[in-house]
C-alpha cells in the first residue's frame, strides 16, 4: 500500500516545447516564429519541417499550409507564387528579404502606372486618329461631289464644242471653194513662171561666161600656190645660239638679254605657223586647239569632262628657278600638236624632221642630247637650245607643206579658216 502510494506520487513528466522554427522562402536562413505570426493550426507543419519528420504524422491535411511548399523548394519565384495564387496565403519571409519584396513591387506597380499611362495615350491617339480620318472622310465625300460637279461641267463643254465643230466644218467648206480660186491663180503664176525660166537660161549663158573667167583665175592661183608663201611669211633664221622667227628672237643667255615680250612674240609667231601647217595638211588636234593671238597666243586643252583650260603661250616676269608652270605646260602642249604633226608626214611622205621630239617627256633632242622645253629646273642655254630645235624642226615642215599641191577643197578650208589665221 506504501508502495501504490509512492507509486502514486511519482510526479508526470513535462512537455517539452520546441521553437517554432521555419526558413526564409528568399535567402533560405532560419527564423523564429512566434504564436501571434503563426496560427496553431499550422505548427505541427513547421515542426516537422524543421525536425525532419513528415508531416502526414500529425494526422492534418498536406495542402492545409502553402508555407511549407514555398520552404522546401526555395527557387520558386515570389512574385511567380503571389500572381498564380487563387487566395491569401501565408509564407515565412525574413525582415530583410520582406523589405526587398516590397520595395520590388512598388517598382512593379510604377511600371505598371507608366504603361497604364502610355496605354492611356495611344488610346487617347487612337481616338483622335479616328475622328481625324471621319473628317478625312466627310472632305472627301465634299471633294467627290465637287468632282460630279466638274463633270458635268466637261459634259456640257463637251456639247458646246461638238457645236463648234459643226461650225468649223461650215467654214472648211467655204475654205475648199476658196482654195479651188487659189488653184486657178497658180495655174497663173505658173504661166509667168515659164516666162521667168526663159530668162534664166538667159542667165545661165551669163554665167558660163563668168565661169570661163573663174576658171583662168583659178589658174593663175595655182600658179600663186605652188610658191612657198609659208618660207616668206613664216622666215626662221639661227642668230648665234637662239634662233628667230620674223625677227624675233626665242630664247635667253645670260650674256643676252631678251625681254618677254619679244619671246611672247616669237611664241606667237610659231603658234600662228603650227596652226596653218595643220590645217593646211588637215591634222586633228585630239584635245587640243591652237589660238593664235600674237603675243598672247595660247592653246586650248579639251578635257573629258567638258572642262576647258586655255594654257598660255607667254610668259610674265623674269626666269624664275621653278619657272611659270602655266607656260611649261602651254609648251609641253605646243610640243604634243607639233608632234603629231610630224607623225602624219612621216606616215604619208615618209620624212623624218632632224631633231626628234618627245611628246611624253617634253624634251627635244639633239646629238643624243635631250633638252626640255620647261622653263622648270632647266638652265637658260638648255632651253634657249631646245626652243632652236624646235624652230629648225618648223622650217622643214615648211619645206614639206609647201610642196603639197593645193586642191579646191584646201581653199576652200583656207577661206573658212581665214579668219582664225
């Protein structure tokens, strides 16, 4: 009985009271729950989250709690759990990660509000564009009533020249009797043109007598061509070492000094001579034309673009070291037109000039000498010598052309050329 009683006594033990422990659903670190936060229908989920033990020992329901879904698997989105959600729920989040949630979806709903604002205007747009295009429509309905308008107006013009017609065709026919009165009266004026033929043939008789006349003249100025008028018109002499033409002289020495304008001159008179040897002879200048106007004499370059640069045939100031680029390629230019010059004689007759001349380098040699017809880097007794070169080349041009018979149609391109010459 003593001991039932002490039996009785043993004092029962405890219970012992867990935390309520859960895990951030964000950052996964392990929080404290309270009996407030947590109702107590839902403790036996998080202890056994927490203890490992399954929670279909305690006997409740597994969907009773989305909390303990969200813990275990911890890379669900949020903000994915909160849109697919049909209810309230309840997850453990920690302080930190809770304030980072909420401050996220308050950006979310400002870009919400903007683009709520944005779809707000292209609404508003899209209205305006609707009446726009209601009113595009009501002026176009006015537009096509102004065109049925218009049309009828043409019908009526229409009508109204189909009037006019018949009144242009009335005139016609008055036109056609008077044209038959036309008729009768050139069948006059044919009569008085026989009349007039007969005194033509008067005239034709006057005329064969003045060709008889033309023809003895002719005669005697062929007579006249066969002389060398280019050796009296065009006299080219060696003075010492420069050489003339018509008494001027081209070219410099340091010990003689001569002015520009007596080279301008000389450079003129050879540009004159050129000129008349290659019409004379029918040479074509490609991209070229000679101008001879005395002492200012220049050669006009046709480019293939269309542009046209006149490059001069004198020169101004003194003998420079670089010399006048102007007038290097005015000469290079007069070198190339004598050039082909001298390339048609030698085709045709065979004659080579005694100094030979190179166009590309525009040089002219003599002795198996070159010398350049630039004034640039050239010394003064080499381009005075050159300039003699070319001169004596000119002479037996002249010598050549001169010889050629003249037929009617060099005469007749003389006398058109007259002018320029």
């Amino acid at each position: 009985m003593t001991n039932s009683s002490i039996s009785d006594q043993e004092p029962q033990p405890t219970a012992i009271v867990m935390p309520k422990v859960a895990k951030c659903m964000i950052c996964q670190s392990q929080i404290e729950l309270t009996d407030e936060s947590y109702p107590e229908s839902q403790a036996c989920y998080l202890s056994a989250s927490t203890y490992g033990q399954s929670p279909s020992s305690s006997g409740e329901h597994p969907d009773a709690d989305v909390a303990l879904e969200v813990s275990q698997v911890a890379s669900r989105n949020l903000f994915d759990i909160i849109c697919n959600s049909k209810g309230p729920f309840q997850t453990p989040m920690c302080k930190g990660c809770t304030d980072s949630a909420l401050s996220e979806m308050d950006i979310r709903l400002k870009e919400l509000d903007k683009e709520y604002s944005e779809y707000s205007a292209a609404l508003a747009e899209l209205e305006h564009t609707r009446d726009a295009r209601s009113r595009e429509n009501t002026s176009a309905r006015c537009r096509l009533e102004a065109l049925k308008q218009e049309e009828a107006d043409l019908i009526a013009q229409v009508e109204r020249l189909d009037m006019e017609d018949r009144s242009l065709t009335e005139q016609m026919n008055k036109m056609s009797a008077a044209l038959k009165s036309v008729n009768d009266k050139e069948e006059e004026a044919f009569r008085k043109l026989r009349n007039l033929h007969r005194q033509l043939l008067d005239r034709e008789e006057e005329e064969q007598s003045l060709n008889t006349q033309l023809a003895y003249i002719d005669s005697q100025l062929a007579e006249l061509v066969k002389m060398n008028v280019l050796n009296f018109a065009f006299h080219i002499w060696i003075n010492g070492k420069i050489g003339t033409i018509n008494g001027f002289r081209l070219g410099r020495l340091p010990d003689v000094q001569v002015e520009w304008h007596e080279i301008n001159a000389a450079l003129g008179q050879a540009a004159l001579l050129l000129h008349v040897m290659n019409k004379r002879m029918g040479v074509k200048l490609d991209g070229y034309e000679i101008v001879p106007l005395g002492a200012h004499s220049c050669i006009r370059h046709y480019e293939r673009d269309g542009k046209v640069e006149e490059l001069p045939l004198y020169g101004t100031g003194g003998f420079k070291l670089f010399g006048q680029t102007k007038l290097d390629r005015g000469l290079v230019a007069f070198l190339e037109c004598f050039c082909l010059l001298s390339t048609f004689l030698s085709d045709k007759f065979q004659i080579t000039l005694p100094h030979e001349m190179n166009n590309t380098k525009g040089t002219v040699k003599e002795d198996n000498f070159e010398y350049c017809v630039r004034l640039e880097f050239n010394g003064l007794e080499r381009w005075t010598n050159a300039m003699k070169c070319l001169l004596i080349n000119l002479k037996w041009a002249i010598s050549v052309v001169a010889l050629q018979p003249v037929t009617k149609e060099d005469l007749d391109a003389m006398a058109n050329n007259r002018r320029v010459v």
